[in-house]
C-alpha cells in the first residue's frame, strides 16, 4: 500500500532537496581546491634545466613557466627596464632556480596556485631614531596614581602608568605628540611633548568642576555664555536613588538649590522657586529631549537608567525660550545616546530589589479594642438614640456590635455581669494582623534594565534598553511594567546629520478588590474578619441591623448578606496602558556657521481599565434592592426588579491621548573679530497640539464569560427613579440612578509659537543675551490683545576672573557675575476657560421629560491669556584652590500679576463663577549651592554638597467679591496682604465651664458664638505658610579602594501645620478615633487641665451659640512648627576588583545596598512625622518605616 505523504513530509523532502542542490556548487569548488593545491605543491618542486645569456628576461620568464607548467605574471614595463640577463640551471627546483637570479635584479616573487607573480621587491629602509618619554601622574595631594591610561593622541599607542604612577612611552625622534591621560574620577588631560624628556602631570577630580554645557531643549550652550540660573544633576545620581523611589522627580530632592519636594499631604509637591500661581499649573514644565513631554507623569515613559543629565531652568533668561508654561520653571531631561567612534559594543545590566514593607498602623494614635469598648460604655445614651429608633430605617438602621450589650442591658434583657462579660470579650480582640493578612500586602518594588550602546563606525551609532518594573503598592495593587528604549544618530554626510528615538512602555496593572463597605480605616479593631479556622466571618452589621435586614430580604427575596473576604473574590480591578514617543530631528550645516534643525515629536498614551462586580458581590446585590419594589400583595407576586436580577456590573473606561509637535529652528554660531567676538543665535517656530479623550461605560447583567449584558431603561432610573424602593437610599422617596451607562469628555489645546535668542560674548569675559517668544493657544481668549503678547529676557555676564588685573589671585580658579531679567508664563489649565462656553451634559429630575440639558461649566471668557511672571535674578558662580570650593549664589524677585482663578459671579447671568485672571503675587528668596573637596588622597576622598534656598512670597492683590469674616478666612490659603499657602487660625481662650471651646476676638474680649457680630476678621490670626521658607540639603560622599558611602540629609523649615486633633465630638461611636478622645472634658474644673472640649450626644448640640468645635479644631494651639531634619538615603557600594572582573569576563561589577528615611528629627513634640500628614486637616496619613534595597551593576566586557 502506498503512503499518502504528508504536508509537513513534503515540505521536509523539499528542503533536502534544496540543501542539495545548493551543496552541489561548493562541493565542486572544494574538489577544484584540493587539485589546485595538489597541482602547486607539483610545480613548485618542478626540476628546471636552463642556459641563457645575456638574453631578455621575458623570454627567461616563459621557459621557466613551460618547463613548471606554470603561468608568470608581472608588469612588462618592469621588466623590460631589466635589461637582459644570464641564467644557468642544471636540473634545479624552480624556487631555488628564481631565488638565485632575481634579488640582483631588485625583483622577488610570489607563488599563487599556479601562478608566479613577479614584484619589485622591497627596499629595506633604515630604523628611525626613537627617545623615551618617561613621567608620573600624582593626584593633587602628590599621591601617585597607578593604572592611568597614557595614549598618544590620535593613535592607540599607550601604556598605563605602574603602581608608582610613572610611565615609558617610546616617541619618534624630533617630533612632538600630544599625550592623553585618563583616569576614572579624574577630568582627563593633555600633555604636549616638548623637548625635555621628563614630565610630572597632576590630575584633578572631576567632582568639582562646573559643568561646560547648560541644555536648554532648544539648545546646547556653554555655561560661561550664558547670564542665566541654570544648575545640572548627572543621571548617575538620578538612577541611584531612583530604584529606592521609582520616582524620577523625587530622586532630584536635595540634589539642586531651589526645588521643593513637599510630601505634605494636599501640598504642591514641586516647586521651583515657590509658588507663582492660585488656581493654575505650580508644577515645572517637564522637557525630554527637546521637547515638552505631556500627559504629565514621566515615569510612564522614561526609564531612569536611561537619563543623561537633568538641566533646571529657574529664571527668565534661561527659561523664558519656553514661553507661556515655563513660570514655574524647566526641567530639561536629556536622554543617553551612543558614542560615535566607540565600536565596542557595551552592554549594562543594572537590577535593584527596594522591600518598603506595611505601614505603621500605630502612627495614626487610634484607640485599641479595650479603650473603644469603655469610651462606648461612657457615653451610651438609650434616651438620644433609642433602640426603636436606631433600628429603623429612618435611624440608620444600623447596630454596632458593642451597642448590643449596652441596649439589652438598657432594655433589662440581660444583667450588667453579662454585659460586661460580652463588652470584655469584644475588648480583647484585635484584627491587626487579620487586616494585614487579608486586606493589604507589603509594599515593595524591583527593577531590571538592560541597556547597551555602540557604534558600526564613525557614521552610526546606538543606545537602547530594554526595563521591566514591578510594583506591589500596600492597597493589592500589582504592577507590571516594560520599557524599551532606542536611540540612533547617524551622520549622513559632514552637513547632515539625523537622530531618531523610540519609546514605548506597557503597563499592566492588577488591583485587589477591596470589601465594599470594609477597609482599613473604616472597620472597628474589634471586628475579626475570619475565625481562627480561617473561615470568614458575616459583617451584615455594618450595612443592616439583623431585623431590617431580614425585612428587605423578605421583600426583595434577594440575599442582602456581607461578607468581607468573600466579597473580595466576587469581581475584578485591572487596567492596562501604553505609551509610546516617536522623536525624530534632523540637523542640516547650511553655511559655515548657520545650521537648520527640525524635529517633530509624536507621543501617544492609551489606557484601558476595567471594574467587575459580580451579582454575588454585596455592591450589586444591595443596588439591586434599590430599583426593586416590594411585591403587592406580598406572598401572591414578584417583587418588581428595574435592575438585572442576573450578571454583574462591568464598567470599561477608556483615555486615549495623543500629542505631536513640529519645529523649524536655525542656529548661527560665528566667532570673528580676531577670535575675540561670538554671536550664537537661534530663530525658529513650534507648532504643538494634543487631544485627550476620555470615556466610561457601565453594563449592568454583564456576563464576562459570555461577555453580553441585559438592558434596562437607565433614561427612566436617572430622570424619574424608583418611588417606593425595598431598600430607600437614606429615607428619601425617589430613588434616581448614578452610576450611568455612558459618559464621555475631550480636552483640546494647541499652541503656535515663533522664538528666537541671541547670545554674544567679546573676548571670552562680557555676554550679553537675549530672547523672545511669541505663543498663541486656543486656551487663550481670541482677542488680539492676548495672543500676541511676547514673552522675553535680557541677561549679562561677566567673567571676573578672565580680567588682567585677576591674574595674580592665584587662589581663584572662576568668578563670573549674572544678572537677568525678563518676563514668562503660566497658561490657563485646557477645560477651565477660553473663548467658547464649556458645556455639560446633564439629566435632571427638574425637567423630567425633556431629555438631556447642558449645564454652563465655564462660560466664555475672551480676554483671558497667560499668568505674567516677571523675574529679576542676580547671580555668582565661584571655584576657588584649583577648584577643591565651588558655589554659587542667586538672588531672585519674581513678580505674577493676572493670576488665573475661579471667580464668583451674579448668578442671574446663568453661572456661579468664572474663569479670569484676577490678582497678583510675589516671590523673592535666594538658593546656595556649595561643593567641597575635603579630602583626596590615593585610596580615599572625602567631599560635600549643600543646597540651601529661601523663599518667601505674598499675595499683592486679589479681587475677591464678598465680605470676609473669620469663618472665611480661617480656611483660606490665600488672601490679599499674606503669604500664599498661608494658614490661619482661631486666638485660643480655652474651655468654657461647660467644656465647651472658645476664642478671643480682636479687642481680646471671649467669645463662644460663632455668630458673635464681634468675631470679624481681625480675630483669626496668621500662623505661617505650609510650604518651608528653609529647604535644601547636605551629602557627603565618601570612597575608600572599591568601596563608595553616601548619606544625604534633606530639611525643610519654617513651616506650619495643624496638629492631629480629636474629631468625634457627637453621636454614636461608629468607628475608631483618636486616642485624644480620652482626654476631652468630662466635669466641670476638667477645663483647668485639658482642652479637649466635651462630647454631646445629638447632632443639634454639637453646634449652638455657646458651642462651634472648629473653634477648638482650627485654634492656634493646634499650629505646629512642620519643621524637619531627615536622612532620606544612604548608599554603600562596592566595586569587585579588576583582575577578578576580568576572571569572570566582565569589565565592572557594583553591589550596592540602600536605605531611606532612616531618622527623623522633627520640631514638634506630637510625633507627627510632616511627610504623612495633611497640614490643613491635620490628619495624620499613612506612615512607612525605613526603605531598602540591594541592587547589582554589572558592565560586560
């Protein structure tokens, strides 16, 4: 029988078949191989018999070849210059036959196959003279230094000096090379050769030296050229402590003067220079290679490992080329790239594992179940809260477990033995640990990035990385996270060159499901969440008292149980998004120092998330009893359900953004007069433009399996509700639907921009700049008074130390002077205002019928336009003792005026308030940046950063509509005449003989009515700002042989903050609260020793004329001093040795451990740690102990 041949046999025979065919071709040139080698070695020992005399030499030539069989070739015209020649060879091997004869003729030969190829042969030249170099190479303490690379300039000649630091390089004699010497951690120096023979050569740390170029984004420009406030951190420090944070802004903290990183809760967390806006943008403008980044958060895009350098543009010269977003300041991120020239591939793994742990639950001073249990005995009242009422559903229909017990005993249904033996059984338990088990997870992260670099040749080069993330946050929430990186730059042609970089990033994130009426901060330190076989335990009592429950069970005939661990299975959380940068420039030398450069950049973030409930989860279950009317007659029907009895409910939202930017730019760079003059400018436009769309839709009865939902007619749940409800939300009639089918939104802003900035220096010592832009955005309103309003900066420098009469203070390495002023920007936020009405849509119960309406968000406002901020600076930069002391100093005055707010209005024009520019505001202040070099010897070096800025600002004026009185005012931040971010605060007078709180007015007098007419605004007293007037930081680094040790201590001082106060004034104890509560006022004389005022039982008590708790709670005895020192990190590393490196093939292997926030030095006494607290509330947040990691460095040879 004859097998049917399969595809996959067929395909295989196939490939044989051609495997053959293609072998055939070699498999014959390998045959010829073997004879040709076979027919050489036969000729060459050929036997010659010759006898020629004075005979031309090709005629000698082709009998020698008839009698070898072999084939002469050589140049005719050499050979005839010859002449004629003698040979004699008696039965001879044809080699020995040509050596004898040929070399007199100056000829020699080659034998190739069966080929002799005749060649003039060689003249042998005689050996130049040659002299040695010799030297040694000392730090600047005189230590010599070993292993320092010698390479004379141009070449790959070189040596290393030995473990005394000397070198031997042998030169050419009478010439003059350039030698390069190298060392890690030293700048590297050239040495010109002259004629003495022996050199010493002192190499300075690179530490100490300011840096040479400032990035602006739209150009690179020498330092020494420039009259701005610029200042530079290396992407070494930003990915070093990156991996302890995950977050590229935080890393900066401490390492430049004039940024703030405030981690206060509800604060502006980053701030150049304060803050210079109320209700628009405070942030710095983020720049990634040239080009604004937008859609905010970096870390979605940019890898850490990959950052080059960090530039901060703090003042109007250096800032003021970015236009209407650049008043807050720039931050210029500059990407690595690979090094022409460089054509070893070299590759990098750097990999960390950051273990942050579960928060300190005790930080927050809650009560313990013991403390609970008798705070609730205390102040149980039956007769405020009977028992018929409380479980109704007009009371709440809600018993807490530790009311039982006190009911049934209020209600002589159990004695007081047994009350208290339930009471202390509740008050022994703790659910600590079941909250840490069940509810949250340690925090921790991990980070892997492999990137390598190179370059084919002197045209094309590389950098790329490829970075995968995981974050495990304490909330359950798991993230995943790659990132690539690529980066080309390739020169075309001497005039052209081209770079293109690639980003994308692909986040998954997977977030538990938290119980729907249970978390952390809600659930009651007696309330166990499983038994101790791990079964879970019924929570229905913090939705239902039992019988209410029972009751709409009855009558809905749906399951109304809860269950917090089970209800964490039913559903899912998860989202996923991506993000991806295209940027692509190119670079044209049109004529000897004018250039064009274009770049365009398009960048597109998308993101999915999806939230599941399924219809066994208690949120769709209790909804569902919402939209349900009872059956009537009960027990003969149905109940009637306007929700899916079957599915769960799905929500899908969507944001899809995307942002492209085009610029055109010429670049002139000339140096004339002599070399002493040079004039560097820039001219281009910018066309910029991003669309952000979001939408969200719910699918009640959702099937994920299926994916199918079921239809309800949400039109009539939204507009008309449900009347007569199961289960009635907080007693009203109507139940109305919330959460709706679908929602959508779009926020739309663009930009066009014309540029230019003009740099000149005469003799390298006096510049002068200059720049101007011009930005029109459809955020602006359309008039022409407000789109064609320049943004612009003048600036000088001068290079003190370049100056003649300089040149004997020797001590001096640099003094420069700056001095700018200009004016910059701060753009409206897109969605708050411009030149058309922003619209809302909008279903109402008011117009039930009519379909949808359009609520006026933002009514249209023509003229409004950019925050204008005017900047003076004045600076010094200064290195000093071969530049072992640098700093630099600047002082600043920065003026706001139209400051952008929301502005109340009449409402009979069809709106509450508006969008407009209203008010103006000043900052003024100074930063410090100072580095030392205190130690620097052969195997160790010792050296120090400090950072130090002032800054102090007022709000000038304020067109607020409205009387202000004290009630106002005590919640504001910002008012005419004060601070911004002020704080203000009630004139304490302590408590009443009643318990309750009262204050001083302004003439002294004691008040406790609130609606006292004599309580004004001059009663509330200034307490401070929340953001710190001090702020910076102090590192030491230290480096012993292989091993490296940093520490850096952060501050901030000068800051306020309210203090944690009790906030459970009346009412029944619901949930957990302040351990203060024990030290309220009880009795009358309790005011002699306390100022907690007293708790009241009803709601209508709490606030009366004798009685208004934020009297107490917003008090200036509740004003902290937020001041803090604190270690924020520390780093040990260590660099194996180079002889076991290279063991192991590697060129550099770094272990390193980190630790953060180890310490805390703080100027209150209250244990209040500032960076987890609310400084407006004074609600302490969530506190974390000390952070570590352990990471690995790896360079492949």
């Amino acid at each position: 029988m004859k097998k049917k041949r399969t595809k996959k046999r067929l395909t295989d025979e196939l490939s044989v078949r051609r495997f053959l065919i293609k072998m055939k071709l070699p498999l014959f040139l390998l045959m010829i191989l073997f004879l040709s080698v076979n027919t050489v070695a036969f000729s060459q020992t050929a036997k010659i018999s010759v006898n020629f005399t004075e005979t031309p030499l090709s005629e000698v030539f082709a009998e020698l070849g008839k009698q070898a069989k072999m084939v002469f070739l050589y140049d005719h015209k050499l050979v005839e210059s010859k002449g004629k020649v003698s040979v004699k060879a008696d039965n001879q091997e044809l080699e020995k036959v040509l050596k004898e004869f040929l070399p007199a003729l100056g000829l020699t030969y080659v034998f190739e196959d069966s080929v002799v190829v005749i060649r003039k042969a060689p003249v042998d030249r005689p050996l130049k003279a040659v002299r040695m170099i010799t030297g040694v190479v000392t730090d600047e303490t005189g230590q010599p230094l070993p292993g320092v690379h010698v390479v004379i300039k141009g070449s790959h000649k070189g040596v290393a000096t030995d473990v005394n630091g000397k070198f031997n390089v042998a030169v050419e004699d009478g010439t003059k090379p350039v030698f390069v010497l190298s060392f890690v951690g030293m700048e590297p120096q050239e040495l010109k050769v002259s004629e003495k023979d022996n050199y010493k050569v002192v190499l300075t740390a690179k530490l100490q030296k300011f840096d040479d170029v400032i990035v602006t984004g739209y150009q690179t420009i020498s330092r020494e050229r420039s009259a701005g406030s610029y200042s530079r951190v290396s992407g070494e420090e930003v990915s070093k402590k990156a991996n302890l944070t995950g977050n590229i802004l935080e890393t900066l903290e401490g390492l430049t003067p004039g940024l703030s990183v405030n981690y206060g809760t509800g604060e502006d967390k980053f701030l150049i220079r304060g803050t210079t806006s109320i209700n628009s943008s405070t942030e710095p403008l983020i720049v990634v290679d040239g080009v604004a980044l937008e859609e905010g958060n970096i870390e979605e895009l940019i890898n850490s490992n990959d950052i080059e350098s960090v530039t901060f543009l703090k003042d109007a010269t250096s800032a003021s080329i970015w236009g209407a977003r650049a008043a807050n300041g720039v931050i210029v991120i500059t990407t690595k790239s690979g090094k022409t020239g460089d054509h070893r591939l070299k590759i990098t793994y750097d990999g960390s594992f950051t273990y942050k742990g579960l928060p300190d639950f005790g930080y927050r001073g809650l009560m313990s179940s013991e403390q609970l249990i008798q705070s609730a005995k205390e102040i149980f009242d039956p007769e405020a809260y009977p028992w018929a009422t409380v479980t109704t559903k007009n009371g709440g229909a809600l018993v807490y477990p530790h009311e039982i017990p006190l009911y049934q005993y209020a209600n002589g249904e159990i004695d007081e033995i047994e009350r208290d033996r339930q009471l202390d059984a509740l008050a022994k338990l703790n659910n600590r640990s079941q909250i840490e088990k069940y509810l949250l997870q340690p925090a921790l992260f991990t980070k892997h990035t492999v990137s390598f670099s190179g370059a084919a040749n002197d045209i094309y080069s590389i950098y790329g990385s490829v970075g995968y993330e995981y974050n495990q946050s304490t909330e359950r929430a798991n993230t995943n996270k790659i990132m690539l990186n690529f980066k080309h730059n390739i020169q075309l042609k001497k005039w052209l060159k081209i770079d293109l970089t690639t980003n994308l990033s692909v986040q998954n994130v997977k977030t538990g499901l938290m119980p729907a009426y249970t978390n952390e901060n809600t659930i009651l330190p007696y309330e166990m969440l499983a038994d101790e076989e791990g079964n879970p335990i019924d929570h229905s009592h913090t939705v239902f008292y039992k019988d209410y429950q029972d009751e709409l069970e009855t009558k809905s005939l749906l399951d109304l149980s809860y269950v917090p661990l089970d209800d964490m299975k039913e559903g899912f959380n998860k989202s996923k998004s991506v993000n991806g940068r295209v940027n692509l420039g190119i670079a044209i030398n049109l004529i000897k120092g004018l250039k064009y450069e274009g770049r365009f950049q398009y960048q597109q973030n998308y993101s999915k998330s999806e939230l599941f409930y399924s219809q066994n989860s208690s949120l769709v279950r209790i909804e569902l009893a919402r939209y349900t009317k009872p059956a009537n007659p009960p027990s003969t029907t149905a109940p009637t359900y306007y929700l899916p009895t079957t599915g769960g409910r799905y929500t899908l939202a969507n944001i899809d953004g995307m942002n492209w930017t085009i610029r055109n730019q010429f670049n002139y760079d000339r140096v004339f007069g002599k070399d002493k003059q040079q004039i560097t400018a820039i001219a281009g436009m910018e066309i910029q433009s991003g669309v952000s769309t979001s939408n969200s839709n719910t699918r009640r009865g959702y099937d994920p399996q299926s994916q199918t939902y079921q239809a309800y007619d949400e039109k009539e749940l939204a507009t008309n509700g449900v009347s007569g409800a199961v289960y009635s939300n907080f007693g009203t009639p109507r139940n109305t639907l919330v959460t709706k089918m679908f929602s959508q939104s779009e926020t739309e802003k663009r930009f066009v921009s014309f540029y230019s900035n003009v740099a000149y220096t005469y003799n390298s010592k006096y510049t002068l700049n200059g720049s101007i832009r011009v930005d029109q955005s459809n955020l602006y309103g359309s008039d022409p008074s407000v789109q064609f309003k320049p943004i612009w900066s003048v600036g000088v420098a001068w290079n003190l130390k370049r100056e003649s009469f300089m040149d004997q203070v020797d001590f001096l390495n640099r003094l420069d002077f700056r001095f700018s002023y200009g004016l910059g920007g701060n753009s409206p936020k897109p969605g708050k205002g411009g030149p058309y009405n922003l619209l809302n849509a909008k279903a109402s119960t008011m117009f039930a019928g009519l379909g949808i309406g359009y609520d006026i968000m933002y009514p249209a406002n023509d003229k409004i336009h950019w925050e204008r901020t005017r900047t003076i600076n004045g600076g010094i930069d200064v290195a000093m003792f071969n530049n072992r002391i640098t700093a630099s100093i600047d002082v600043y005055h920065k003026l706001t005026t139209e400051l952008l707010a929301t502005k109340p209005t009449d409402q009979t024009l069809g709106w509450e308030s508006f969008y407009t520019n209203f008010g103006d505001m000043k900052n003024q202040g100074f930063e410090v940046s100072l580095r030392t070099k205190n130690i620097f010897t052969r195997n160790f070096s010792w050296s120090t950063v400090l950072t130090m800025t002032n800054n102090r600002n007022k709000v000038l004026k304020l067109n607020l509509d409205g009387a202000m009185t004290a009630g106002k005012k005590v919640y504001m931040d910002y008012i005419e005449g004060y601070a911004g971010n002020s704080l203000f605060a009630y004139r304490w007078a302590g408590l009443s003989e009643e318990g309750n709180p009262q204050v001083y007015n302004a003439e002294g007098q004691i008040i406790s009515d609130y609606q006292d007419e004599s309580l004004t605004e001059d009663a509330v007293k200034f307490m401070g700002v929340t953001q710190p007037k001090w702020y910076g930081a102090l590192t030491n680094n230290f480096s012993y042989k292989g091993f490296d040790f940093s520490f850096m201590l952060v501050y901030n001082f000068g800051h306020k903050m309210r203090r944690d106060v009790n906030n459970f004034w009346y009412g029944r104890l619901a949930r957990n609260v302040s351990k203060k509560f024990l030290d309220r006022w009880r009795e009358p004389g309790d005011e002699k020793y306390t100022d907690v005022p007293k708790y009241v039982s009803k709601t209508v008590e709490n606030k009366t004329k004798s009685r208004d708790i934020t009297f107490y709670e917003l008090a200036d005895i509740n004003v902290l001093d937020a001041s803090y020192v604190k270690l924020r990190d520390i780093t040990l590393s260590y660099s194996l040795p180079k002889s076991l490196c290279d063991k192991l093939f590697m060129d550099k292997i770094t272990l390193r451990a980190q630790a953060s926030n180890l310490f805390l030095i703080a100027a209150n006494n209250d244990g209040i740690d500032p960076e987890y607290h609310h400084y407006r509330s004074g609600l302490r947040g969530t506190k974390y102990g000390p952070s570590w990691s352990f990471g690995l460095t790896i360079n492949f040879k």
